[in-house]
C-alpha cells in the first residue's frame, strides 16, 4: 500500500513510473495496512467500496490477509482502490458525518481498476461509481487520485446529479482536489515532505517536468473572474483556494465539516456565487459569527463575494 504515494510518502521527486516497475527506491514507500469494513467474503467488498478489475486477476484475500502486492500486479491497484475509498469515508465519519451530522455518502461505491488504458480517471455517468485508469502511473497507485473521484462520489451523494454546469463543475473538481489533499494528509500525517497543497505528486510524474509535481495545487492565485478559462478543472483552482484558506484560517475538522455540510444546500447548477452564500451559512450555524466572517474573507479574496 502506498501512504499515500511514493513522492508524497519519501519527499523524492525524482522518482518516475519506470513503466509500472517495482524498483529499489520505492521500497520504503510500500506500508502495511489493515483494511476495515470488509463483508468477510475474502474479496475487496466492503460497506463503502467494491472493486471491480477488468483483468481477471482479482485480490483474494488468505487466511483474512491480503498478500503484500507491489505496484507491479494488478491487485496493488485494487486494493489501493479499497482502502483510500474506505478511508475517505472513515474521514468524514471522524468529522461527524452519521453521527452528529447526517450520514454523507455511506453507501457502497463501485470501484472500477484499470478498465481504460489513457491516463483519466472519472465519475461514471451514474454518478456513483469511480473508473481508474492506466497509461502513465497508474491513477489508483496515488491515494490523492482515488479521493479525488470519490470526492464526485460524495456530492453525488449530497446532491444527486449534481455539477451540470461549468461553475457546479468546477465546484466538483475543487472539492475533490482538497477532499484528496485533507484525507490523506489526515490518514498519513501532516506536515508532508512536499507541498501539502500540491495534488497528485505521483501520478502527475508522467505528465508534469517542473518540480514539484502536481496535478493541480490549492493554492494558486486565481481570481473571479477573470481567470475563467471555461474549463472545469482549471477554474476549479478559483474554489479550491477559497476552500484551502478556510482550513487555514479554521483548521482542518472545522474547515472540512463546515465545507462537507455547505454541500447540502447547493443546487445541481449552483454558481460560485450562491455556494459561497451557502457556505458563509453554514459556517454560522455550525460555529458563529467569527467563523462566519473568516469563509466570507476566503471568497471575498477570489472575488466570488
Ligand atoms: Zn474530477
């Protein structure tokens, strides 16, 4: 298992894919785990996740332990596909979600490993479910990649069928880019040996030549709006920098709980403008007046408010 990718894990940003080889330096990245809330079938199928390979070659678990795989066989992914899903959703369970807060996404994901061979993850269009692709490092090989899509997943959940335009869009790329980036760092531990705001440092090896290696950060200088560039992924960076300087200014569970349970009240087709207003509420119902101003200061500093 990788905690949760090899560059982010040993700080090396020299490390490449060396086409899906196990090599020497990787050794120290590789950590043992144990999975939770397994059926008991001996397979990867749990209360949160069930994975689903294409290749035929499903992990099957002995005696109750899964083989150690290495990234060279294709359970690796699997079982990485297992645990960062499981663990996302251990992640808003710790922030009260079913608790003292109503449950968020606490249903069983399908988890699809290595069914296409480009390098693109995505959320199919049922809305549900997660595909990790090949080509280049293997998406499910870097855990930020698999909260990413879950982080679909999750408002799925809270707002069926929601992202239908390009704001709602870009609102789903910037809160699975910081979903990845705070359940990771909640699982492996902060600070990180690399920028913490830096997403995918593995899997963006194979597509990225400046250090450091990020798919996309949460700390960029975008502003509303004039850098809209019609591309969900892209504006995205617009959101996700609001959403990181709430967690500066509010610390993580504060910032993650306030930022999860906002997402109720978006509609499919939210603008920037309406989801920062609710946001702002739910900041007040949650944690008062102070917290309040604190998430309007992050919107109003990407001119979204
Ligand atoms: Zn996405």
């Amino acid at each position: 298992m990788f905690l949760p990718n090899p560059v982010q894990d040993l700080g090396d940003e020299t490390l490449t894919d060396r086409k899906d080889a196990d090599y020497a330096a990787l050794a120290p990245a590789y950590h043992r785990v144990t999975l939770t809330d397994l059926d008991g079938s001996g397979t990867l199928t749990g209360a949160y996740a069930r994975v689903k390979s294409s290749t035929g070659k499903a992990a099957v678990s002995v005696g109750g332990a899964f083989p150690a795989y290495h990234r060279d066989a294709d359970q690796f992914e699997q079982v990485m596909g297992y645990h960062w899903v499981t663990t996302a959703q251990a992640y808003l369970q710790h922030l009260g979600f079913g608790s003292t807060l109503r449950p968020v996404n606490q249903r069983q994901i399908e988890v699809r490993i290595d069914q296409f061979g480009g390098d693109n993850s995505f959320f199919r269009e049922d809305k549900a479910n997660i595909t990790l692709g090949k080509g280049g490092v293997d998406d499910a090989e870097d855990a930020e990649v698999i909260v990413h899509e879950y982080g679909h997943s999750v408002q799925d959940g809270q707002v069926p069928g929601f992202g239908t335009n390009l704001e709602s869009g870009a609102i789903g790329e910037a809160f699975g880019d910081y979903l990845a980036v705070v359940v990771t760092s909640w699982a492996a531990g902060a600070p990180t040996a690399v920028p913490e705001a830096c997403v995918a440092d593995w899997d963006s090896v194979s597509y990225t030549s400046t250090v450091p290696h990020c798919l996309r950060r949460l700390d960029g200088t975008k502003h509303y709006p004039e850098d809209l560039r019609g591309e969900v992924h892209r504006d995205g960076e617009i959101w996700s920098r609001a959403l990181w300087d709430i967690r500066t200014a509010l610390g993580d569970t504060k910032a993650s709980t306030l930022i999860v349970e906002a997402q109720f009240a978006f509609a499919p087709d939210t603008s920037f403008r309406d989801a920062a207003g609710d946001t702002v509420a739910a900041a007040r119902r949650l944690y008062g007046n102070a917290a309040a101003n604190a998430v309007t200061r992050a919107f109003q500093a990407r001119g979204i408010l």
